[in-house]
C-alpha cells in the first residue's frame, strides 16, 4: 500500500501494466486537451483538416511532454497540455502577420524562442531559489487554492452553460455525469474491498456514463468518428510551416511564457500537496527545463505551449492513484492519439457537458488541496489578506467585462487573461509587504 494514507498506489510502486493502461486512458479523458486548439482553429478560421493537424500535434506534444516530466525531469506524476493563456497572443501575432502560412510561420517561431529562452532559464538554476524565498507554504497553499478556484467557472460556464447545444440538457448531462462520479467515490468509501474498482476508475466510468446516457439523447454523434481517417500524420510546423521570427512576436511570447510558468508553479503546488511530498530544489529546477523543452517540441511539432496541467491533481485526489506508470501511459495515449484519426475524433465527440461534470468536481478538489496546506498552519491575522485578496482577484478576473479587458493596454490584456497568474503574484508581493509581527505598543504611565 502507499504510504501515505490517502493515496491507494504511491508514485514510485508496482502497478499492472492492463491497470495502467486504463488508468491513462481516464487522466487523458479528464483533460480537455482538445478545446484550446479547438478554440484556436476557430480564431483563425481553419480548414477541418488543418484544425485535425492542430488537435494532433497538440496530443503528440502533451504526449511526449507527459512523459519527459514524468520519467526524466520532475520525475513526479506530471502530464503536460495546451493552456489558454496564450490563445489570444496567437490570434495577435497571426493576423499581424497577414495570417495564412505566414502568419502561423511567425506564431511558431516566437514559440520557439520562448521555449528555448524557458530552457535557458531552468538551467541557471536560479528558480529555486527564487521559489524558496518567495513562496513558503501559506503563498504555495494560496496558489493551489486559486488554481481549483479559477477552474469551476470554466468547467461549469465553457463546458456546461455556454456550450453548444441544448442548455437544459447539458445541465443534466453535468449533473448525471457528476452524480455517477460522486457514487462511484460513495461505494468506494462504504465498502473498502471495492475501492479498488470503484475510488481508481470513478473517472473513466463518469465519462462512460455520462457519453452512454449523451448517446440515449441523440447528443454523442458517430458520424465525426466514422468520417475520420484510421491513421494520419499531424501537421508538424517544422515541415508544414516553417519558421519565421519577428522581434515584436517573440516579445509578446517571452511575455506569456512568464505567464505561464507562473501557472505552472501552482500546478506543482498542487500535484506536491496531494502526494504530500514537498518538492526539492533540483526538481524545481529540472521541472523548468522538461516544461522549456515540451514547449520547445511543441512549436516543432506545430502545437501551442503545453504546461503542467492541473486537473490531474484532482484526479489522483479523487482515484487514489498516483503511479508514475499511469502517468506514462498517459503520455503514450496522447502519442497514439496523435496518430490515430478515429481515436481523436472519439474523444472530441464526448460531449463538453459531460467533461464539465467531471471537471468540476475536479476543480473542488484541487481548491480543497490548497486549504489543507494551508491549514497546516498557525494563521495569524496577516495571513488573512494573504489568501482573501487574491480569492478576491481571482473571481474578479473571472467577473470582469470584456470591454474592461480590451480596453486595457495588450501587456495587461495578456495578464488579465490569466486569474492564477495575477492571483498568485499578488499573495507573493503581500506576503513580502505584511509585516509578520506587529508589535503590541506599549503605553507607560506619566509620573506626575
């Protein structure tokens, strides 16, 4: 057994080879790595087969990141996929570039740069140190919290009460979909010799649930996944597009992947707070190279940046299951998805409500990582401000109008579009300003 208690199978132990396999198979399921690049496509209004090109050489990159994380530089359970901060940097840069080949020639190659600029970076080591010192446990729990807590509005409003289709359907699709999760987790908990069955797979069976009941509502089309070719290559940058590198691009990127890294800090937070296991210097340091070199093979392969995710934090708070192995197998069903047209279209067909039940309560989790870190502590009454204020600026991002947004000057716009970047950077500058003690003031009586 693992040897911490809320952990089934621990990073390091024996797992089947079958029982990895599935386990990979529901991290993948769990992450909506198919709607940034869906998003993108959209944007910047391209042909079905190069959005499939897109999709493709997004699974390939999280696959190959997924493993380099997980195997040869964190070395902790990690998978790697496309974030949405920069999607609309990359809508920027294209259409400045005149769009078409040239256009994405340009956004690959500020991709590119920024990728090896983050390499270059994790191999000063400096940070670590910069981790060590601005980052004590009451900040890092702070960060977790407002990972999960940035999330909800997304799984609940992009995948359940925005999403196409009908709105009283997709609520129920997210709630039945929630509900069998939730049960699975309950038969678990109430009958420990099938937590084994019930805590690890809770996820895969949701989804399956959830497509199952999609499909009884006529709303799980096979018509994509028959249509789809069995085997295809994903459009590569390197032999599809090229390279072409603009000054003023490259700045817009070195931007988002500071962006970035910020966010991905939180997501190791988090994937650290539920193994229970504080991370060292060196793999703060390793990490940022394995996350420069995935972004690096994603440019080359076409793809945007792909960082550390965080909702498999929650889902190996959820399962129990934290093997590297599962992580692996991961990484090799993203490799093979990239391949396989069928298998990619299938998973893109899983109705967005039935993701958004599951995210949801993925999200919950991660947030509730981050309270128990911090609850670990004692709370003074600095510490208040510390995690209130940037809560606060969390949901106000997540609330801020959009003409408010594009009113604001690009640089700002890139920030804003990200809530865990500004939220953590706000509890790190409080928690450097608030004094740690304040002295109690002395009153000496006057001697007449």
């Amino acid at each position: 057994m693992a040897s911490d208690k809320n952990l089934i199978v621990g990073p390091d132990e024996p797992l089947r080879t079958s029982a990895a396999a599935m386990l990979g198979l529901q991290h993948v399921l769990a992450m909506d790595v198919y709607v940034p690049p869906f998003i993108i496509a959209g944007l910047l209004a391209m042909s079905m087969d190069a959005k499939m090109g897109l999709i493709q050489a997004t699974f390939f990159a999280a696959g190959i990141g997924t493993i380099l994380q997980t195997k040869f530089f964190m070395k902790m359970p990690m998978t790697q996929g496309p974030s949405f901060v920069p999607i609309g940097a990359i809508a920027g840069i294209y259409l400045a570039n005149g769009g078409g080949k040239n256009g994405l020639a340009t956004v690959f190659g500020s991709l590119l740069v920024g990728a090896v600029l983050v390499i270059l970076f994790g191999l000063t080591g400096y940070f670590q140190k910069i981790i060590r010192k601005l980052v004590p446990s009451l900040v890092g729990g702070t960060i977790i919290t407002v990972v999960g807590l940035s999330l909800i509005p997304s799984a609940l409003n992009d995948n359940i009460f925005h999403a196409s289709g009908n709105l009283n359907q997709n609520v129920l699709l997210g709630v039945l979909t929630a509900t069998i999760l939730v049960t699975c987790v309950a038969i678990s908990l109430r009958f420990p010799r099938l937590e084994r069955i019930f805590k690890t797979s809770s996820i895969i069976i949701a989804l399956l649930g959830g497509s199952i009941i999609a499909a009884a509502m006529g709303r799980f089309s096979f018509k994509t996944v028959a249509a789809a070719p069995w085997f295809s290559m994903p459009h590569f940058a390197i032999t599809n597009y090229g390279f072409h590198f603009s000054l003023s691009a490259i700045l817009t990127m070195i931007i988002i992947y500071a962006v970035l890294l910020t966010e991905t800090s939180g997501t190791w937070f988090a994937m650290s707070a539920v193994l229970e296991r504080p991370m060292t210097d060196k793999q703060w340091n390793r990490g940022i190279i394995g996350e420069g070199i995935s972004c690096l093979i994603a440019a080359l392969a076409g793809a945007t940046p792909v960082t550390g995710y965080s909702t498999n934090a929650g889902v190996v708070s959820i399962t129990g299951v934290a093997s590297k192995k599962a992580f692996v197998a991961a990484g090799l069903w993203f490799m093979g998805f990239s391949f396989v047209g069928k298998l990619a279209a299938f998973l893109a067909a899983i109705p967005a409500a039935v993701i958004g039940g599951v995210f949801a309560i993925i999200c919950s989790t991660i947030m509730l990582s981050g309270l128990q870190v911090i609850r670990q502590r004692h709370f003074a009454e600095r510490d208040l401000y510390i995690l209130g204020i940037p809560i606060i600026m969390t949901l106000a991002l997540i609330l801020v109008p959009s003409q408010l947004v594009k009113e604001a000057p690009q640089t700002i716009q890139y920030l804003l579009s990200s809530p865990i970047a500004v939220s953590a950077l706000l509890a790190i500058v409080l928690n450097q300003i608030l004094p740690q003690k304040i002295a109690a003031k002395v009153v000496t009586p006057v001697e007449e």
